[in-house]
C-alpha cells in the first residue's frame, strides 16, 4: 500500500481519469482499488454497477480517511453509468456530475459499528495490524531479503526450524499475515545443495508459491533468468520440464520443490528416496498442515502417508550416513485434536517442537444476521454485495449454490465476476487467481468471487476487503479460515456471515458421519475381496464399489474414511505405493482405480464383534466431536457465545496438548474478547490494542550445541552457567569478546556489541540487551552499555533455565560496566565476576 503523503499525486492522476481528462496518461497504479477502478473507468464494456460499487468503494475510501463526506466530480460519460445504479450503492448525485458516498448501515445488522469500514484500507485509519518490526537476525535477511520479521512468532519459528536438531519436527503455528513462508525459505536456505520440499494441497497454492519464489530468486539473483526458474510439479508438469527438475534435484541445484502429496506419495516417491540417500533432501515441509488431519482422514488418505514416507526418507539418510532432513508443518489453524494428530504422525522420531503465536486477527469486522427466509438472506447478500468494498468472496457450501448465486450476480449486472468450486478446472481457477490481481501492471478482469471451501486456501493476495458467507459453516474454524481470506496486507476487511432457515440441515450433511458397524464390515469385506496381490504385497482399490453405491468421489470419501478408521483401530497399516506399483495394477477395463497398499495387523476383521466392540466406539467419539462443532457454529450465529470466544475455544488447548509440547502450548489459544464481532460491540468492548504475542523461544538443540566455555566459567567463578564480565570501555573489548564467544559455540547476541559480526553458519541477534524471558535455547552473550538496568533475575537459574528443558547445557555471558549492579548486588564484591580483558586472553583473543 502506499501512503497517503505519496499518494496525493496518484489521487489527482485517477480524479483525471474520473473526469475524463484525455491528456492524464496513469502510471500502473501500485495501489489495489486505483488500479481497478482506472481500468474499469477506461473499459467502455465494463458493468456499471462494477464501475458504481468501486466508486463507491473510493468515496468511502476518502471519506474515512479525511473524517469528511469526500466530493468527486466525474465525466458526464462516468455519470451517466453511475446513474443507472445510484440508488443500489448508495451514491448520491449534486449538479454538476458531483458525486458522495453515505456510509452503510443496514437495519439488519447491529447499528454499533459501519459495515463497510474496510473501505478505510489503503489509509493510515485502515491499518490494523501492526507488527513488531523486529531486526532482522543475518541469517533471515540473507534468506529473505528483509531486515525485519514481522512478528515475534514469525522470529521464533525461523530460529527453531534452522537450530532445531537435523530429523527433527517443528510445528509453526502462526496467524495468517504472519510470514509463515518465509519461515520455509529459511529452512530451505540452511541446505545450499539439497533441495526442500514443499507439500500444497491445491494446484492452484503450488503456482502461486511458484510465483512468489521466482519473484524472490530473481531479487536475490539479477543475473538469473526468471522465466527459467521453475519450481513446481503438477498434474499438467509436462514430461520435459520434469526431467530437468529431476536432473536439477540430483545436482544439488534445486533448492525448492513445490508439489502435492500425491506426487510425493507416487511419482516423486523413488526420486526423494535417491535425495535422502545421496544427501540431496534438506526438508520436508506440509503447508496447510491442518488438512493432514481434515482431508486426509477423509477424502485425501494422501496426506496421512505423507508421515510414512517421511519415516523412509529418515531411514534412508540414516543408512547412507548423510544429515536427515528436518519437518516443517505449517498452519494457521490447529485446534488441539489436530495438534495431537501431527504429534502422533510425525513426533517419531523425535524431537517435535511447537512454536505457537495464535491470535485473533486485528484485520476483519465481524458481521452476524439470521435471516428469516432463503429470500430474505438473498436480499440482504445482494444489498451487501453492492456497498462493501471490493475485491469480495461469497463463499456458500455447494457448488450448485455457488452457480446458482453466480447466475443471480450475473442477472444483477456484476460482469467482473467468477466462480471457483471443486467443479472448476485448474485453468479456469488459475484464470480467476490471475484476474484478482490489481496491481505490478496486471490488467484485473475479477472483483467478485463465488465460492466453495475450494477456493481461496492459503492463497496469498493480500488485497481482498470482504468476504460474505451466504450459508452456515459447519465448524468455526472453517468460517475462520475462510474470512482469513480477507486483509492479509494487515488493513481492514470486512467479513459478513449471513443464514437462513434450511442452512443448518445443509450444514448437517457435512458432519463427519461414520459408518455403521454392519456397512463398514460389508464395505471392508468388497475391498478385501477385491485385493490384488503384488509379491507379498496386498493392494484395495478406495474406487472400488459395493451394492448401489456407484463409483466415484462420494464412494472414494466412504472407503477412505474406512481404510483410515482401521489405521487408527491399529487393525492395519498402510504401506507406500509408488507410480510403478500403479501402472502394474493397471487393468483393462478403462476404470479408474485408486490403488492402495495395506498390511493387515489384526485377523478378525470378518468378524462382527470387532465391529461392534472396536468400530462403533471409534464411530460414536467421531461424530460427537464434529456434532459439537456444529453445535458451536449455531450457538455463534445466535449470539449465545460471541464470535471471538467461539474462535477461541476452537483451538483452546487441551491437557494431552500440554503433554505433548509443554509451556508452547501457551501460545495455541487466541485470547478474546476481539472488539470487532457482535457480542464485543454490544458489551461496549473496544478492540484491544495488544502487540502480537511473543512467544517462550522454546525447543530442542542439537546434542553438540554446548560451547566451549568451561575454562571461561572457572576463571569468572560462573555459578549454573551464568558469566558476568566486568570493563571500563565497552568499544574496546565488547566486539572482540562476540567474535571469541561465537569461535567458541555461542550463538544468541544481544545489545550493542559495535561492528557487525560474520559467522558462516546462523547466529540471532538483538540490537537491545535481552533479559532472561527473551532469552533462547542457544547460549548467550548479552552486553549491558553503561547506565543499563539490569535484572536480577538474571541471578535465577530457574528463569534462565525455563526455556532450556530440553536443550543441552547452556552459558549466558554478561557484558556490564565496572561499577555496574544486578538487582542490588555488585559484580565482583557480591557476585563473581572477571575483567572483560582477561576473558579475551582466556578465550585465547
């Protein structure tokens, strides 16, 4: 966005265009809403009710920004459009073709707030996340490019995932905006000559994290041709780029690989397997790692094997004797039944670390209404429609709903429109994700998308404003997901849920529901009768069909569920199944087939009572947990529980969440109340202005990650591994002492230490002196500049250890001027301590 000082000179350039000025020749606008409405002013086959919203959109935009009702003066060719749809967005004309937008407040929605306030993005009172700007650590500004993180969550998921021990997990869950790509290129910049795995679990994420690398590995490279630089693998990865990437892979020079877990699973499996074995695989990482457990128990068995083959891919590194690859799993989204999923898949071996920063997002405006009846609920989308600002998502839960709704827009006169459901092809869904772009001199051709939970997963433009839900959710964290879509630039968005009666029973046929006892021994029973051997290897087809239930996703979804239920029961185990078992079980009935390996692990599967005794408990926990998310989404929508604290109990952590990942679990539960959902604003709450969490910098170190420093710590007297030097000139030594400290294994430096330091491995840095609840795992060397408080608790081995449970001994080495005090004691009189240029001659500098 730019600002508003640097934009005046852009705002006469577009009033030109509204006015019609022949002589104004725009630049390609850098800001979102001018770049649409320029194009669309100049597009004489535009709509005009697009044209009229996006007017609007400016008014209010300047309205907000100004604290006064902003006037524009347009063409009489401009004018003449907006007439047509004056009174449906709410703009009103004085003479002379001037025009003023009112603010928007339905009768419907609680009068406590102005719905479409996201107008105000692009504008300092649009601003609504503010980040920690924290200084860069050398390590993420060579891998990124930036000389900040974002937030402090952004800061301890880059540190654990590059200190972490080799083979280890480290679970990232930070809130969306927060960077959690850039945490995957630090990991994928730690191995130089081995490539890094990314897993995606659409076609359309996989491009456009394509997109974003190229972007990022043209800055980095100049010299580099970017149209050369390829980064995913798909379905439609013709066979000659696939060679190359292979050919790269082996060479050490790809340093990213985007793909789904499919490709992993099969085609790509043999070549990963070769990487390990050759020390060519630096990481694994799982973007949208919540859908290993709400795709992969499901419709996407998949996902679940992605643990299994990273198992092989440790072994295979392992017996070759080369470093094993570290996991990364990446979401915004982890409740505490997904987070003991993911423990339970990829905590063995081990370690597996958490790094948890939840929060509520600061971005949306939450908006509730429960219409009366399916026609009223229309009414009011179509009135929202027209006075939120652009660009927008209607997301419903059926792609029939979705065409359904595309068709009525249509009829409305909205032309700069689409629809993405899981009926929409790859290129048509590549279209519309091309068509939302505004900006870097893409011509836009999409400001309204229809959609189902197919769209819009963990794609990154950041400039969406409103996101309406014309349906009912079936769990809060799918409608949270989904309104994430909106102000990931960290300005203001809107997000408006809206039902109606016969929503819940749409919702309902979402439920998680389970197989009974008989039919999941009938379906068991088809599958395994319908085996086929390969060697010792037994293979079921999830295709296969029984009785009246025909071929087909909906038959897919019943069989994975089945084969995955038992996997949990620990009745059988699913083996990897590469590309060349599939084309040996390949049959000539045209068919298509879905083969799967499995083990048997239990022999009583022909029997009722394992059904009875095993399967229907499992069935019953099953769907009580998904009944009770719905049941949550209704108590939202009622009121009964406000919006902020139904998001908050989502993901609330539980006692078996505390068990697994210790003091990190902290940091799972975003904490309400919000200021910016219904309940807040009818309790009088104002939205908190609270920074974005910090997190305990907690995880394991490598077993080697000890410094060298026991002789500095007898000659300081060091008690429970804390140094304290003493100097009268802190830019003589304080330089010297880092360089000596990181020859020696130190890895964490705060505060003022002079000239930078080069260290060919990664090191953190503060600029700022750091106390004991900012310290990390590594040891540390922290200088205190004269006149600097400095805490006692430095002098607390329980606070200097809380974050080092599970690191290996540490040394924290105090920098202080002679004379200095921490809390009330001296250095050297009450407390031990050594001259700072004696410890240089003891760490031999």
């Amino acid at each position: 966005m730019t600002s508003e000082r640097a934009s005046i000179d852009h705002d006469e350039i577009l009033l030109g265009i509204l006015g019609g000025s022949a002589e104004v020749d725009a630049p390609p606008f850098q800001d979102d809403l001018y770049a649409r409405l320029a194009q669309v002013c100049r597009e004489a086959e535009s709509s005009d009710i697009d044209l009229a919203v996006l007017v609007r959109h400016l008014l209010r935009r300047w309205s907000l920004r100004d604290g006064r009702s902003v006037r524009v003066v347009t063409a009489a060719s401009v004018s003449i459009r907006l007439r047509r749809f004056a009174a449906t967005v709410d703009l009103r004309e004085y003479p002379s073709n001037t025009w003023s937008a009112t603010d928007w407040q339905p009768e419907w929605l609680d009068a406590l707030g102005v719905p479409d306030a996201a107008a105000a993005a692009g504008t300092n009172s649009g601003r609504r996340f503010h980040g920690g700007e924290l200084a860069a650590d050398p390590f993420f500004e060579q891998s990124t490019g930036y000389a900040s993180y974002r937030t402090p969550g952004q800061r301890a998921a880059c540190r654990a995932v590059v200190s972490a021990p080799r083979g280890s997990t480290v679970v990232a869950m930070l809130p969306t905006g927060s960077g959690k790509t850039e945490v995957a290129l630090c990991l994928a910049d730690q191995h130089r000559f081995a490539v890094t795995l990314i897993v995606v679990p659409t076609v359309a994420l996989a491009y456009d994290f394509e997109r974003r690398f190229r972007d990022h590995y043209a800055r980095r490279y100049p010299r580099a041709d970017k149209a050369s630089l390829h980064f995913a693998w798909t379905a439609s990865t013709g066979e000659e780029l696939r060679d190359r990437l292979r050919s790269r892979i082996r060479d050490g020079r790809q340093p990213i690989l985007i793909t789904s877990p499919e490709s992993v699973s099969r085609a790509l499996r043999s070549l990963l397997m070769d990487a390990a074995a050759t020390g060519r695989l630096g990481g694994l990482v799982i973007d949208e790692a919540h859908l290993v457990t709400q795709w992969g128990r499901d419709f996407r068995p998949e996902f679940r094997t992605l643990a299994h083959l990273r198992d092989e891919l440790l072994q295979q590194a392992i017996d070759a004797g080369h470093p094993r690859p570290t996991t990364l799993l990446l979401s915004a989204t982890l409740g505490p039944y997904e987070l003991r999923d993911l423990h339970a898949l990829f905590g063995e071996p081990g370690p597996c670390t958490l790094v948890a920063a939840n929060a509520l997002r600061a971005e949306p405006d939450l908006w509730v209404a429960e219409a009366n009846t399916g026609q009223q609920r229309e009414e009011w989308v179509l009135e929202a429609l027209a006075h939120l600002p652009r660009p927008a998502v209607l997301y419903v839960t059926s792609p029939d709903r979705a065409e359904e709704w595309f068709a009525r827009l249509q009829r409305a006169g909205y032309r700069r429109l689409a629809v993405v459901t899981s009926r929409t092809s790859h290129e048509d869904r590549s279209r519309t994700l091309a068509g939302l772009r505004a900006i870097d001199s893409n011509a836009s051709s999409v400001d309204l998308v229809v959609a189902t939970s197919a769209f819009g997963l963990g794609i990154d433009y950041p400039h969406v404003r409103s996101v309406v839900h014309a349906c009912l959710p079936e769990t809060v964290d799918r409608w949270y997901q989904e309104l994430g879509r909106g102000g990931r630039d960290g300005h203001a968005s809107t997000a408006l849920l809206l039902t109606a009666p016969g929503d819940r029973g749409e919702a309902t046929t979402l439920v998680t529901k389970v197989l009974t006892d008989k039919t999941a021994l009938k379906r068991w029973s088809d599958l395994w009768d319908h085996r086929q051997m390969l060697g010792d290897r037994a293979f079921v087809d999830l295709e296969g069909s029984r009785g009246s239930v025909t071929r087909g996703s909906y038959n897919h979804r019943w069989n994975a569920q089945l084969v995955q239920g038992l996997v949990e029961l620990e009745a059988l185990s699913r083996q990897p199944t590469d590309v060349e078992d599939r084309q040996e079980l390949t049959d000539e009935s045209g068919q298509h087939r879905d083969w799967m390996s499995i083990e048997l692990r239990r022999a009583d599967l022909r029997s009722m009572t394992f059904w009875s005794e095993r399967w229907t408990p499992w069935q019953q926990a099953e769907s009580e947990r998904s009944k009770q998310a719905l049941k949550m989404v209704v108590s939202l929508v009622s009121g009964s529980v406000p919006a902020c604290e139904a998001i908050a109990q989502s993901y609330r952590p539980d006692a078996e969440t505390y068990r697994r990942f210790g003091r990190a679990a902290e940091g799972v539960e975003p904490l309400a109340p919000c200021g910016r959902c219904p309940g807040c604003r009818q309790a009088g709450i104002v939205p908190p202005e609270d920074p974005p969490p910090r997190p305990a910098q907690v995880w394991p170190l490598p077993d080697d990650a000890t410094p060298r420093l026991d002789d500095l710590a007898e000659a300081a007297g060091a008690q429970d591994g804390l140094v304290l030097l003493v100097t009268d000139d802190h830019s003589q030594v304080a330089h010297r002492l880092a360089q000596a400290l990181i020859r020696r294994g130190v890895r964490h430096l705060a505060g003022p230490i002079g000239d930078p330091v080069q260290h060919q491995d990664w090191l953190f840095i503060d600029p700022l002196p750091i106390g004991p609840s900012d310290l990390t795992p590594c040891s540390s060397f922290v200088v205190y500049p004269p006149t600097s408080r400095v805490s006692s608790l430095w002098l607390s081995p329980r606070a200097r250890l809380a974050l080092r449970e599970h690191a290996p001994p540490a040394f924290d080495v105090l920098l202080l001027a002679r004379g200095a005090t921490v809390g009330n004691r001296h250095p050297g009189r009450d407390l031990p301590a050594l001259d700072a240029l004696t410890a240089l001659h003891v760490l031999g500098a």
